[in-house]
C-alpha cells in the first residue's frame, strides 16, 4: 500500500494522542472518537468475521476539520478496538474531505468503502466553488488504497437541475444478482432533497438509475445519510433531514431523522405508507445499518446533533463525539421498532429489582431543594443507582379511579445535578430534559415525544453510559437520547409521583 504522507502524520498523531485519555473518561461500550472529533458512522460492515466501523473524523482537535475516516473493529458491537486511521484527505477530488460512505466485500474478498471527496471546482464565471463526487477505497481491513479512477460518479452524472455541492454519503448494496446499487443524498432544483440511485456491475463502473424518494420540501430540505433495507416485509428508507420545522411532536426543529416505511413501486420508487422520527430526544443523527451474520437488522447512529455540536466549540477535548448503542430494528404495525442489541444482555450484573412498589407523592421543588445525596424527597431504592447501567422502570397507574398526573424518574443525580425523564399520561407526554444535568451553554436541553397509552401506563429502558442516556420506550417503539455533561459521582436514581403509581423496576450494572 502506497500511504500518503496526511495519512501517515495522521495515524502518527491518534497513537500518540490516544495516550492521554483513560480507558475511565470514555463511555464503556459506546464507540468514541479515538482522540479529537467525531462524527457520523461509515462503512458499518461485517468484514473477514468482526463488525467495522468507520467514522467522521477530525483527530487534530474536538471541533469538526477537514474529515479523514477514523477507524473501529468489534466481535460483539460493544467492545471497541481501535484501528488506525482509514481514509485522509489527499488527493486532488478529496482535497478538502473524505465525507460520509459506506463499505461491501468484493467477490475476490477485498473491502471495498465509498465515500464523498469534497474538493472545488472553477466555475465559468472565474469563481470557485464546492464539488462533491463518490471515490472508491479498496482495502483489507486495515490499510485502504484509494482507487486510481476516483472519481467513480461525478458531478456530470447528476441528472439535470441537481446541486453539485449537495451530493454526498453514498450506501453501497449488495444486489442479489451480485450487482450492485448506491443511494446518495442530493439536493434537486426545489432546494430539498432527493435519494439517488446509480448501479453496478461491478462497483466500480456507475451509471444513474433513477430516483428512490424525493422530500418535494416535505421533511426538512437536503436530506443527508440515506439508508435502505427490506425488513419485516416493509421497505424502509431512512435518511437525515436538515432545517426541519416543528410538526407536532414528531419533528422537531433543525437536523432531525426521519423513517419512510412503505414498499417499492414497479419503477423503482418508495411508495410511502408511514412517516415518523427515528430517535425523539436530544442526540441522534446520521444512523448507518447492517445485516448481521445471524441476520439481524442492526442500527448505529451518531449521538449528537450539529446545532449543539457547532454551539460547543471546545477546542481542547481530548475526545468529541461518540455513537449510540446499537439498535436491532424491527417493524411492527408499520412502524420502526428499536432495542438495545442483545448482546447488551450478556454484560448485566448485579440484578436489583423491586415488584409493584407504590410512588406516590411529589413536593413542588426546584434542584436547589434537592438533598446532598441527590436524593430529595424522591423514593430512591436501596441498589438502585449508577452511570452504566440497564434500567427497566414500568409504570401503571394504582387502579382507573386513582391515576397520577405525571411521573418523574431522576438519573444521574447528585446534590443540584439531575437528568430526568417526566412521563404525563393524561397528556401522553414524554419529556425528557437535561437542563440541571450540569450545561453550561445555552444549547437544546429538553424535548418531548407523544406517547400513545391506553390507560396511563408506560415501560422504559434506560441505558446509561457515562456520558449519555437512550431511553427505549414500550418495548422500543420510540427512543430518546441525550449526551450528559454531568460528572460522574452524580449516579442517583429516584421516582417521583404527583397521584399514586405502582412500578416494577429492574435494574442491572453493565460491565
Ligand atoms: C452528516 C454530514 C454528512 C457529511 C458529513 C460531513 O452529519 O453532514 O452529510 O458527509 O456529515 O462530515
């Protein structure tokens, strides 16, 4: 493999740095930036028996810079190993960034990632401006030789009308007939968004097929990150949105994500029979999936979002940016369904659980009024605590006559620090907010999700590590995720009712 010298100083750089941070100030099991910034997953891939996952990377500082492909390998999509760096940006079409794309495994075994070279471009008037195309990378899972006829679709390949700058984060697919097809997130004429289709033969001679799905202004503009699968006899397009305007309490503003579930028409186009939000809380963007082995639909996104992450310019992080806990995807009654993988299953210890215990009782109070230990005047549970741990908290009323106006489970708490969730089920609100969780910037700090419940009732798992919380509500039918800028001494958990509730709650450390 021929490196280039960006690469080489790269890969320099991550194992030097990489030695300052303790294995303690990075979340357990969820993959971070190996050192400096993070950003979305690529190549999320199953390759020569270990799961592969790239990502947006800017190793030289915690905010975002010109984008190399940072590099991950895992047997159980938990536990990390970090390989060196995959992709730099140095060549003459990728100059200014290796943007977001994906990976397969070629017929001969090789691995084979497309991403988006950013470079510019002279423009007839004199001026110059930003060009995005799709270049090839071939591999063997570790060292990567960016292909010599790069680019493989060009900005001459777009049909007519489309942007030339917003062309980016091509998901390759395997064909069942060995060809091959890529999705890639365009801008069209109207200024929204549009999924892109180009097939191959052989993955690395293109040509434009048509149009998946096209926004028509509908969910946001651009649409950035699409990915695609058949599952549960539905066909599921998922992409992320930015600038998206508020519609009820299903999308909310600025880059969101959002799942097209339908099927496919006879032209190759989604027909769409159901729209709704991926993930409803603070953090999540850009999710990539895989087919696993065992043939398991498995979702990771990036636990973020970019108005926070561009508000937060700290440059001096050691780290800055992690994904989410992997997701196994279902469909049921149309609709997206999410778990946390069960191999999350084998790292629980220490069971404590309570059956059909009473909270009843909530004092009018702010953080201040709460005790030393976090605690306040909440019912805690002997056992009941921690920063990385699986928490399955189900709540019903006490009976039809004697429901409860909201119900309130606070997590990493400690003195005036406390996240929560606020579960209000005459409103079917679900609120989740991390404003006395420790932020100190002006940033998005809670936000809410309807909840359909017949009688008031509700079941949530909470999964805490270190620096973030997913709650998986109703057996996963919705999720909220939040990062935390919370210290870590802060691990109370306790319950608050203003009615009376009766819970069942399990908890588990997860090692
Ligand atoms: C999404 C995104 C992609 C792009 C990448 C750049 O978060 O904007 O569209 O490829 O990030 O880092």
């Amino acid at each position: 493999m021929k490196m280039s010298e960006v690469l080489r100083e790269a890969r320099k750089y991550e194992e030097l740095t990489e030695r300052s941070i303790r294995a303690e100030e990075r979340p357990v099991f969820h993959l971070s930036a190996r050192v400096g910034w993070m950003n979305d997953p690529n190549g999320f891939s199953f390759y020569n028996g270990k799961y592969h996952m790239f990502y947006q990377y800017h190793p030289y500082s915690s905010i975002w810079g010109p984008m190399h492909w940072g590099h991950a390998v895992s047997e159980d999509l938990l536990r990390w190993e970090y390989l060196p760096a995959a992709l730099a940006p140095d060549e003459p079409c990728d100059m200014d960034g290796c943007f977001s794309g994906s990976a397969v495994t070629l017929p001969d075994g090789r691995q084979l990632l497309m991403y988006t070279g950013v470079s510019m471009e002279g423009l007839p008037d004199g001026s110059r401006s930003e060009r995005q195309q799709q270049c090839l990378a071939i591999g063997d899972g570790i060292d990567y030789d960016k292909y010599s006829g790069n680019p493989v679709i060009t900005s001459d390949m777009l049909p007519e009308g489309s942007s030339r700058i917003d062309f980016r984060d091509p998901k390759m697919l395997q064909m069942e007939d060995g060809s091959y097809q890529v999705l890639i997130g365009n801008r069209p004429a109207d200024g929204s968004g549009q999924i892109l289709i180009y097939k191959s033969r052989d993955a690395f001679h293109w040509e434009y097929k048509g149009i998946l799905s096209r926004n028509l202004c509908r969910f946001g503009r651009m649409w950035e990150c699409p990915d695609y699968f058949e599952l549960d006899g539905k066909s599921v397009l998922i992409v992320s949105p930015q600038d998206m305007l508020p519609e009820g309490f299903e999308y909310h503003n600025g880059n969101g994500t959002l799942a097209l579930i339908g099927h496919l028409s006879e032209d190759g186009s989604l027909c769409e029979e159901n729209d709704q939000a991926i993930d409803y809380g603070i953090d999540f963007y850009a999710p990539q999936t895989i087919l696993t082995p065992d043939g398991r639909r498995v979702m990771i996104g990036w636990l973020q979002n970019w108005d926070t992450a561009l508000a937060m310019r700290e440059k001096k992080l050691k780290w800055n940016g992690q994904l989410s806990i992997p997701r196994e995807l279902s469909i049921v009654d149309g609709r997206l369904y999410q778990k946390p993988v069960r191999e999350l299953e084998d790292r629980r210890a220490n069971k404590v659980s309570y059956a059909d215990v009473m909270i009843e009782g909530e004092e009018e109070r702010n953080a201040a009024d709460l005790t030393e230990d976090g605690q306040g005047t909440d019912r805690a549970f002997p056992g009941v605590k921690g920063r990385c741990i699986d928490l399955t908290v189900k709540i019903r009323p006490e009976d039809v006559q004697t429901s409860f106006d909201r119900f309130i489970i606070r997590f990493a708490a400690a003195g005036a620090q406390f996240s929560m969730l606020t579960w209000r089920p005459k409103e079917q609100v679900l609120k989740i907010d991390r404003k006395f969780s420790g932020s100190r910037r002006a940033i998005i700090h809670q936000r809410r999700a309807l909840v359909p419940s017949e009688d008031g009732s509700i079941s949530i798992r909470l999964i805490l590590d270190r620096f973030s919380v997913e709650a998986f509500v109703n057996d996963g039918r919705q999720v909220l995720s939040a990062v935390l800028y919370t210290s870590q001494e802060a691990d109370g958990i306790s319950f608050s009712c203003r009615g009376r509730a009766r819970v069942d709650i399990e908890k588990y450390d997860l090692i």
